[in-house]
C-alpha cells in the first residue's frame, strides 16, 4: 500500500514520452536513409543499372559458320564436318575453375593435356561468356553423367559443334592438311569479328590456303537468357554464311594406286593432268591421320610421330629435297641443241668414265664398262653420264641455270600450295653466296647429272614434266578446280619454253620414249606390254658419296644411306594425260624402283586399276 503510494506516475509518462520520440525520430531517419538510397539508385544510376540489367538479361552471342565441305575431281568427299558434343566451361559463371575442373574429373575422363589446353584457350583473347571447350567428342555416357551432376556444376555446358572429320584419314593428309584449334597469334592475323566464336583454323594444305573461303562469314543473335545464363529466347538474329564447297583436280583413286605401288617405302609421287595443270595426286608416303589433330592430339601420340624414323609429319612431295639425278637429262639435253653447244648428230665416246683436262679426277659414268659411241638420243634412252658430262663442261653453268630455270626449277611454282620448297638451281651467284667460293668446271659436270648442288622436289620434277609433255607450255600447277561448282579460271602462268627449232621437242620426246619402249631403254622392263605410249626418264641420285676407286655396294650400306630411285614421265606420248614423277627414298636404282610405280599410275589413270597387264585396253588418244 505504501509502494504504490510512493509510484511517479509523472516521471513514467515523461520516460515514455521521450522513448516515443526517439523511435519516431529514428524510424524517420532510417526512412530518410532508405529513401535517399532509393532515389540514388532509382533515379541518379537509373541508366547504370539498367544496362548491367539488360547485360546480364541480353546476351549477343557470334554463330559460327560452317566451314566449306571438300570434294575431289569426280564427287567423293575428302573434308566433312561431323556433329560432335563438347564438355564448355564458362568462366564468368563458374566460382571456381579450378574446384570445378577438379570435380568433372571426378565425374568424367579428362586428361592433363585437356586441362592444359583449356587453360591455353582460356587465356585467349575471347568475349566476356564466351564459353571454351574443355573436352571434345563426349559420348552419350559422359552427356548423361554431366546432365546428372549439372545442379552443381555452375558455367559447365554440354555444347553441340560441328568438327572437321577427314574419312580418307591419312590418303590425303599431306595435301588437304588439317583444321586444329585456333593459336592466338593466328587470331591476331585474321578479322576478330569475323573469327567471334569460331575455334577451328586451318593449318596446313588446302585446309590452310583456302581458309578464307571455307570458313565463311560469322552470325549473330541476340538472345534473353536467365540468371543462370540459360538461353529463354532468340530476341533477333543474323545467319552466317557458311563456307565455300571446293573441289580439287585431284583422283582419290589415282592417290590410293600411289600409296599402293610405293607399297609402305618412303617416298613420294606427284601426277599432274598437263593440259590444265590439275594436280591429280600428291602423295608422300608414310602419312599420318589428321583427325588425330582436330580437336588436338595428346602428346604422346604427337611424340611418336615425331619420333619415328620414317618422320610421317615431314611432307616429301612438296618439302623434300632431293639431287633429281639423270632425270634432268631431257632438259640439259633440250638446252644443249638450243645452245647449239650439241646437234644431234654430236657423239661422244663413253669408256666408262670422263676427265677434264689438268684434273687428276675421273668423273664415273653409272655403267663401269662404258656405252661406247652414243649420241644425245642413245644418251638419254641409256642414260649416259660421259655424254651429259661433256656437253655440260662445253654449255657451261649460265646456260645450263637460264634453261633450267624456265622449266621451273629452283622455284616454287605451284598455284595453291604454300608449303612447297624452292629447292636450289645453282649458278656462280648463289654458289659465291651460299659457299663463299667460285664456280668450277667440276661443279657443272655434277651439275649435267642431276648432282652436286642441285636439289629438287619431286612437285619440281613434275611440273617440269608437265611443261615438256606440253612441248614447252606453261599451264601453272595447282589443286582448285571449282569453287561452289564453278570453275576456277584466270590462272597466271609463267612464259612458255620457246626453242630454236620445234622438232628439238619431237626428238628429246622420242627418245625418253626409247627410255620405255627401246631396245636399251633403262626402264623397257616398265613399258612392257603397255597399249599406249610413254615417255619417262630414269634417275638415281647418290645419298652418300664414294671414293675414287671403290664400288657402290647397295647390299654393303646401311638401308638408309643407299641411293634414291627417281622416274619421270608422261603418257600418252602424242596427247599426254598425265605427268608424273615418282621418288623412292633409299630405293636403289630408279629403273628397278620408281618407273614401277609411275607404271602403275599410268595404268590406273589411261586403262583403269582393276584390268590385267594383259587384259589392257587401249588408252584414249
């Protein structure tokens, strides 16, 4: 009763009072704040935040492209593109890229050199949520497992794609090359807007040279995807447009009858159609499969094709260099009646070797015992060293380069091939560069032979076939035939081979026609039984060289260190069809190893592969 009456109802009310003020003051204040920041992110960054909104709802994505199919000369497809599904990571939606590499390989196969690449291709210059392939060629299984564990796996796409896939596999790697995952620095020679999301680039052959025409032109689609980066719409799109179909002057059964007749050696052949200069085949053998580098080949496989002895990656055909040999016999012969340095009427006496006058050294003739009298055409039909060594001393190293040189040697010269080599033609000029000394008179007997410092590829060899089928006319080599099936015309070729005398062609022909058809023609065993015409010359070019008074033992020297079978020709003889030149590495004697093979490409190209030798029909004239 007396606590009650000591109760300050007064002093409660004024308490109670200034608590309610406060409160309301500071719900006023937290009002003021709470408007205050709305206005300054409604109003102040309105435009701010509504192009981070729309950025995050709109997306431009690029459209890739489909990149130009390849066809040979009569239909089959040589480059397709395969569909394929591809393991995508997205970096801007992913925490943790590493946690998240680490956690699909738990889920799914993927290997360091997959994780390294992808990490190379992240690095590259690319478009904010653009995503980068981090394993290719996922089977259902690995689609199934992804879809299961997606919940957790943010940024992680499962993307279908186009990939290049090459059926013939190694048929024609050396000559269509391969597409492989785009390099930084190739990005950096091409238009970026157009390259926007492509991965593919073509890096070597036909794949590389005509890379602007079967890549096409990128599109692009604006599309309204969710906060997880999911596509909900297509808000507007641009096709692309996809690349060109091209067809090449190339027969996928001539190749396979090449890679057939060199039957595992290593060499190369090369088959030109002389009338338009169509490559009809290109083959350097042993090959490899280019798929394997598509989408990217893991290193120990890569290792092993470097590795091999055979080296599989190196391309003989175009980059291969190699002493022509007697196979450049027709050409200095064709030089020497121009000259006038010989007629045909010149003989020369062959005892089996030659010297120059003051010289200790005898230069050997490939026949010990010699070929007696022999004129230019039993020189060629034979293939006499002594007659070429002496008309080569009196023609002299200029005469010899000028002629030589307009056949097309110590050039490349072909249209649409970029990785072919020059070789050398030497003269006084590139012998006083290269080797800092003056010419010899030795140097253009080696030179006569298809020696010493003369290289060619076997892509020279038979361009300059081609040019004498022709009867010295220039129709520049190359592969293109039709671009969207039309033709490809308007192909600047080099001035034609002009001669004294036109009749000079008529007998060199002829006798490089003895060569095949002749009593003692060096390759008669390969013209046997033929239907039809052909021209050809045998050459053997030495890899090591052998002293003064020894003799050449082929069974003696290690396989690698024996001669090179060399061959060129053409057939028919009035209306040649093809031309061809055909190297055997280390195969010994190009009468016993390289005319075979050119046989052969001459049957499956005139008669046809499946006949028998004596159920030939005759060629076509």
């Amino acid at each position: 009763m007396a606590s009650r009456e000591l109760k300050d109802h007064f002093r409660e009310q004024r308490i109670f009072f200034q608590r309610a003020i406060w409160a309301a003051l500071g719900v006023i204040a937290l009002s003021l704040a709470l408007f205050a920041r709305y206005y300054y992110l409604q109003i102040n960054q309105h435009e701010v935040y509504k192009t981070l909104s729309d950025r995050n709802r709109m997306q431009l994505q690029s459209i890739t492209p489909t990149r130009g199919l390849i066809y040979d000369r009569n239909g089959v497809l040589l480059a397709d593109n395969q569909p394929t599904f591809s393991l995508t990571l997205v970096k801007e939606r992913t925490k943790d890229v590493d946690a998240t590499i680490a956690e699909l390989q738990d889920i799914l196969e993927i290997t360091d050199d997959d994780v390294e690449s992808f990490r190379k291709r992240m690095g590259q210059r690319r478009r904010p949520y653009e995503s980068v392939t981090l394993k290719s060629r996922l089977t259902e299984e690995e689609i199934a497992r992804i879809a299961v564990n997606r919940h957790r796996l943010a940024g992680v796409e499962v993307e279908a794609e186009l990939i290049r896939y090459y059926p013939l596999s190694d048929t024609l790697a050396h000559v269509l090359g391969y597409v492989g995952r785009i390099s930084e620095r190739e990005l950096k020679q091409v238009d970026p807007a157009n390259y926007s999301g492509t991965q593919y680039y073509g890096k070597l052959g036909v794949e590389r040279h005509y890379e602007s025409l079967l890549h096409g032109s990128v599109g692009y689609q604006t599309v309204e995807t969710d906060a997880r980066g999911r596509v909900l719409r297509v808000l507007d799109r641009v096709a692309p447009t996809p690349g060109a179909d091209i067809s090449l002057y190339l027969d996928v059964n001539l190749q396979r009858a090449a890679i057939e007749a060199l039957d595992g050696r290593r060499g190369a052949v090369v088959a030109i159609e002389p009338s338009t200069g169509g490559i009809l085949a290109l083959v350097s053998t042993p090959s490899f499969d280019p798929n394997l580098f598509v989408t990217g080949i893991d290193s120990a496989t890569y290792k092993a094709l470097q590795d091999s002895p055979d080296i599989p990656l190196f391309n003989r055909a175009l980059r291969g260099q190699y002493p022509p040999g007697s196979t450049i016999k027709p050409f200095l012969g064709l030089a020497g009646l121009d000259t006038e340095t010989i007629n045909v009427n010149s003989r020369v006496w062959d005892p089996g070797w030659y010297q120059l006058k003051n010289d200790d050294r005898k230069y050997r003739d490939w026949k010990r015992s010699g070929h007696g009298w022999v004129d230019l055409n039993a020189s060629i039909e034979q293939s006499c060293d002594v007659f070429f060594y002496d008309m080569a001393f009196k023609m002299g190293v200029d005469n010899m380069y000028a002629y030589m040189a307009q056949f097309g040697f110590g050039e490349q010269m072909v249209y649409d091939i970029d990785e072919a080599q020059d070789g050398i033609l030497p003269s006084r000029e590139w012998k006083r560069a290269a080797r800092r000394l003056p010419w010899f008179p030795g140097d253009s007997l080696n030179m006569g032979i298809g020696q010493g410092f003369m290289l060619s590829t076997p892509m020279q060899l038979a361009t300059a076939t081609a040019v004498l089928a022709n009867r010295g006319k220039w129709v520049r080599p190359r592969l293109i035939k039709t671009i969207n099936e039309s033709e490809v015309a308007d192909i600047e070729s080099p001035p034609d081979v002009t001669l004294k005398q036109e009749w000079y062609w008529n007998y060199v022909i002829k006798a490089m026609e003895g060569v095949m058809h002749g009593r003692h023609g060096t390759a008669r065993s390969s013209g046997k039984d033929s239907t039809y015409k052909m021209a050809g010359k045998t050459g053997t070019a030495q890899v090591i060289g052998i002293k003064q008074n020894a003799v050449y033992d082929a069974e003696a020297i290690a396989e690698r260190h024996r001669d090179h079978a060399l061959f060129v020709g053409f057939a028919p003889v009035d209306n040649p069809k093809i031309a061809v030149a055909v190297l055997v590495e280390n195969g010994g004697g190009g009468s016993g190893a390289a005319a075979p093979v050119a046989r052969k490409m001459f049957d499956a190209h005139l008669v046809g592969p499946k006949l028998e030798p004596g159920q030939m029909q005759a060629a076509s004239p």
